[in-house]
C-alpha cells in the first residue's frame, strides 16, 4: 500500500515540509511503530540537508592575501633574475627568456631551475621588501568571523609564509600552512643532475625535432595535479566542501580539476575554471555571503550546546 506518512502543516518549514511527505510503500500493513523508524530517517536526513555546504578554506599566499600593488611580485621577479645570473652564473642575455620557457613549462622558475639541473639553497632564493607589508585588519575580521577550518596553500618556504602572515598580522587565523617543504619533505628531494639541460635551445630547435623530452622536475608545486592532491591528502581537506582562493589562473584550473570551489582573486574577470573572481580578497564575503551565514548559525548551535553542557567550549590549538 502507498501512504502519505505526515499532512504538512503551517509550523513545518519548506524543507522541513519536504522532507515529513515522504511516501512509504509499506507491504502487508502497517508496523506499530513505523512513526518512530520514520522519524529517525527523518532526522538523519534532515541533519544532513542542514550540513554547511563548505567546511574549509585554502588560501594561497603571495598576491592573494595582500594585493600585487604591494610590490613583492615585481622585487620578486627582479630578485630571481639577479639570482639566476649572480649566484648560478647564468648569461645575463638569455635570463628572460629562460625565466619564462621554467615558470610555462614548470610552474615556478624554481621547480623548473632543479628540473634542469641546477641545485641552490631556498633560504638563498627570497631576498623581499616584507617592509611593504602593512598589518590588515578588514582581513583580519573577516578571516576570524569564520569558524570553518582555513589553511593557507602556497608554493613559497615555510620562513617566507611566516613572515608575510606576521607583516599582515594574521599569524594567527589558521589552522595551518601547506607550503614548499610540506609537499616536498627532505626524504622526497633527489640529487641534482650531472649536467645542465639546455631548456632555451630545446624550445630554440623546436621539442618535435631533437625528439627529446623535457626532464621532470623532482620538485612539487602548484599547478601540478600531484602538487593538489598532495596538499588536499596531507591537510585531509575534502576539495568538494573546500573553497580554494588564488591569484594565479593556471592554480585555479589545477584547483578546479581537483573538484575544489574556486575564486581568482585580484581581478573582476572570471576565468575558465574560476567559479567567481574578486577584486580584492576584501570582497569574499560579498561573493560567498553564505559562509558567515554559515558561521552564525554554527555558532549559534554551538552556543546552545555549551549552556546546555554547562561547560566552556575551547579551541584546539593548530600548529602549522
Ligand atoms: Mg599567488
């Protein structure tokens, strides 16, 4: 037989209404306590269909936690061209063209320098005006008026993400940082090669002709979709309950094709990929209101519970 289990009335809300007038085909009859079954199906359900849509949120660093107008970018870019002539002895007319064929091909010109066989120290790598960074209290508010988790996820070294989330003063909203040395742990790290490979002239005589293939790099970062899912694996982030926040496009495809939410900061323009894009991450919580919606009534419930315990809820503290 088929019966409408509960009438909706007024008192239930529209999901709640959707939810009660589920219909049951019940052989043989009735069971006595069929309203109890019912109803705890109902209540896992529903609980369910009450679950925040997100449960984190992966920020990258460098030009989307603070803006390019900073000024990193360019002293960054500045400083790897007098790195890559002064302290590898690399001819100064080809660096450009160099610098561009390693971050194409490889993601970052560092990734791409050890895959063509240079070795250096990182701690030599980032010389950075931190000065320009200025404390950022809008940010601030924003990132501490959420509950959920949030992580930063940048290719940069450990010392440098330190220092830029200290320079910005948000040291301490989150719960951890995936950077260089997370996803390249010292066990992971093979020899540098016996030689240099000659990247300029491989593109120069054209990949098709000299029928050799470009090395690999031993380092991971992003955009490489092992980069992503190590990151995702290591900070046991579920990328379809995740927003992923970066400046770079080529990031938030990688982001996008790990399944992650995305938002291109820094411009108005989506990409392909980008789920919305901002200005400035000042704006996130125009794009994306429902994650402080989210984090009142979390926050709510959550106050409920503990004067109902009668007991005084305490962060777990997080290193990163
Ligand atoms: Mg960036």
């Amino acid at each position: 037989m088929s019966l409408n289990l509960r009438r909706p009335t007024k008192r239930h809300s529209k999901l709640e209404t959707g939810l009660r007038t589920a219909t049951l085909t019940i052989r043989g009859g009735i069971p006595k306590n069929y309203s109890c079954s019912i109803d705890m199906d109902y209540e896992a359900r529903y609980r369910q269909a009450q679950r925040p849509k997100y449960d984190c949120l992966l920020f990258d660093l460098d030009d989307t936690l603070y803006p390019l107008s900073s000024g990193m970018a360019a002293s960054c870019c500045k400083n790897i061209a007098d790195y890559l002539v002064e302290e590898l002895g690399i001819e100064e007319s080809i660096v450009p063209e160099l610098g561009n064929l390693l971050y194409k091909n490889y993601g970052t010109t560092m990734a791409g320098l050890r895959a063509i066989g240079y070795s250096f120290d990182y701690d030599d790598y980032h010389r950075l005006p931190y000065e320009n960074l200025k404390p950022d209290p809008v940010l601030r508010q924003l990132l501490q008026g959420l509950s959920i988790r949030k992580l930063v996820f940048t290719n940069a070294d450990k010392v440098h993400a330190l220092e830029v989330l200290k320079r910005l003063g948000l040291e301490d909203c989150f719960e951890g940082i995936i950077c260089f040395e997370t996803v390249n742990p010292p066990s992971s790290s093979t020899p540098a090669a016996a030689g240099v490979f000659d990247i300029v002239g491989h593109f120069a005589r054209g990949p098709s002709v000299d029928g050799v293939e470009l090395p690999k790099t031993p380092v991971l970062c992003k955009p490489s979709p092992e980069a992503m899912e190590q990151a995702l694996r290591i900070a046991n982030i579920d990328p379809h309950r995740t927003v992923f926040f970066d400046d770079s496009a080529r990031n938030i495809q990688a982001g996008k094709r790990a399944g992650l939410h995305t938002v291109l900061v820094g411009t108005r323009h989506r990409v392909k990929g980008a789920d919305y894009a901002l200005e400035s991450i000042h704006k996130m919580k125009e794009a994306l209101p429902e994650l402080w919606e989210e984090a009142e009534v979390a926050s709510a419930a959550a106050g409920n519970i503990r004067y109902s315990a009668g007991n005084v809820a305490m962060e777990t503290p997080v290193t990163a």
